[in-house]
C-alpha cells in the first residue's frame, strides 16, 4: 500500500469515502438481502442472523427462512420447535427466538410492517444499537451510524493508525464513527454499506489484503505508520472444545434431530462430568430452548430436577425413570 499522508482533513475524509464507496460499486459480493426487493423484514433476519456468524453459513439458514416464513405474521404463527430446527447451527439460537418474539411485536404493535426509525426498531426484542442502525440504513435507506467489527476495524486502521480497534467499543470509536458519516442521506447509507464490506473482504483482522484496497492511493494512518503491531491482549481465552457452549450446541443438535432426547442420551454427552450435564440442561431450559419431556408428569421438582436425575439415573433399582428434555 503506498501514499504517506492520512485521511485527516475534511477533504481527504471525503477522498477516502468516495474511494470506498466506488470500489463497492465494483466489488461488493451478490447477496440476496442486498437485492432491491429484498424487503425490510429479510434485511431484519440477515443482521440478526449474521451477527458473529459468517455469511456463507448464513446464506443457505436465511433462504431457508424466508421461503417459510417471508414476512413477520408468518414466523409469529409457527411452532416455536420448528424456527430452532430451522436455525439448524447457525449458533447462539437464543437469536432464534428473539426473532420469533420481534416478528409477534411488529405484527402485534405495527400491523405486520417493520416500524422506521432507531428507537422504534429498538423497542423490538432483541433489537439492539447495532440492529437497529443497519435497519435503518439498509431497509429503510435513512441516515443511521452503523458500527459493526468490521467497520471500527478500518477506521482504526486508516484513520487512527492502529492495527485493531479497542477491545470494546469504546466512545473515541463512536465519535470517530459518527464524524466520518457523510451528511447527505444516499451517500452515507452507500457509506456504511461499503465500509463494511471492505473490512470483511479486504481489510480483514488477520491477513489485509493491503494491495487490493481503495485507500492505498488515498492514504492510510496505520500504513504510514509502518503498520505496527497491535497491543498485546493478555486476556486468557477458553477454548471452545470442552466448554458449556459446545455441549449445550450437542443438546441441542439431538433435539432438533429427534425433537426429543432421553436421559440416558443427555448422560452420554459426557459421562464423566454430570453436573455439566446438569448446569447445561438448566441453562437450555432458563433460555427456553428446551422444556421437561412428560413435564406434566413431573412430580413438583423444578428446573434443576432434571439435571439432578440425568446424573443420578443408575440410582436405586425401581427408580422411575426421568424426564429427558424435548423442543419448546
């Protein structure tokens, strides 16, 4: 990447916008949410679906979805076992039901149409800042700051000369963010658009396509600067094999296999460490991802109840057998 100076004055600002958005005009990826029809609800379901998932895995989850349900009546109306088997892995499925409670809002609240404006899109479940703004901007074509990983990303890097944004989003970053939005409403919604993209096509977290980017003529703090490493993150990070997340994603696999999962398979999950079994099985059931298998059997033992006789099932002999767990 070459040129030394950095997009630090309104006009080389305005350089730097105007050299994304053209590139995006030429390189931005097909995606159907992105199509002219693509109405306000699809654009809802791609950002809550894509929300640290990435769109290949997205893709195929979200044409399914639409085809069932294309519009919010039909998803406040559908069984809530069958949106959990439709999420398939996309991961996180508490977004699943999230969903499923904002399209009863919308159609309960706002005839069926997806409401306009940020602090009614907010007011929805599970709608939050970021949500709320990329509606706004995408569907409704409003001026709205959208900031999402990829997008601090690069203004880290070409405005603030940092190899990675600050861990979490932080008010210097909202500043910045809220200062480069162009004024002019068609040009800032094609602003976040494909600053975006840039930074999930080109101005990636671990190798940056430097070579391939609009700005290497427009300048770039982080390049100037020699590109300098980023602050060492001291942080201890768990990895993901072994974790409650991972079992609770195996649980969940077998429910939506099967619709229902004995004790004995639950147990099986990991025979070595039932009370994970069991802090896992209560998690699913706080979240409303799984209810008691015969719940209306059950004799008065609440949500902990069914781990404890997960790990307890080899008990005594003539011990009813409990309860497994099926899909809300």
């Amino acid at each position: 990447m070459t040129g030394t100076s950095t997009p630090s004055t309104p006009a080389m600002i305005d350089a730097m916008i105007d050299a994304v958005i053209d590139w995006y005009r030429s390189s931005a990826r097909v995606l159907p949410w992105r199509e002219p029809e693509a109405s306000a609800w699809g654009i809802l379901v791609s950002e809550v679906m894509l929300q640290q998932t990435p769109v290949v895995r997205v893709l195929p989850r979200w044409q399914e979805w639409m085809r069932r349900w294309p519009a919010p009546v039909d998803l406040a109306d559908a069984p809530t076992a069958e949106v959990l088997r439709v999420w398939d892995r996309l991961g996180y499925p508490r977004r699943a039901l999230r969903l499923q409670d904002c399209a009863r809002q919308i159609v309960r609240a706002h005839g069926g149409e997806v409401p306009r404006g940020e602090q009614a899109l907010r007011a929805l479940p599970g709608i939050g800042e970021y949500t709320a703004a990329a509606v706004t901007a995408f569907a409704h074509h409003e001026r709205a700051v959208v900031v999402d990983t990829n997008i601090r990303r690069v203004l880290a890097r070409a405005v603030r000369g940092r190899a990675l944004p600050d861990r979490s989003y932080s008010a210097a970053e909202r500043v910045l963010a809220t200062s480069v939005l162009p004024s002019e409403r068609g040009r800032s919604v094609a602003w976040n658009q494909a600053v975006m993209e840039l930074g999930a096509l080109v101005c990636t977290a671990r190798s940056p396509r430097c070579e391939q980017c609009p700005l290497q003529a427009r300048g770039c703090a982080w390049v100037a600067a020699g590109r300098p490493a980023p602050e060492e993150d001291t942080r201890r990070r768990q990895a993901f094999e072994g974790t409650d997340r991972q079992l609770r994603g195996r649980i969940m696999a077998l429910l939506r296999e099967h619709g229902e999962t004995s004790p004995a398979a639950l147990a099986a999950l990991d025979p070595e460490d039932p009370v994970r079994v069991e802090r896992c099985i209560r998690s699913l059931l706080a979240d409303g991802l799984a209810v008691r298998a015969g719940e209306e059997h059950a004799s008065g033992a609440g949500a902990g109840g069914v781990g404890t006789n997960v790990a307890r099932e080899a008990g005594a002999d003539g011990a009813a057998a409990p309860d497994g767990l099926r899909l809300p």
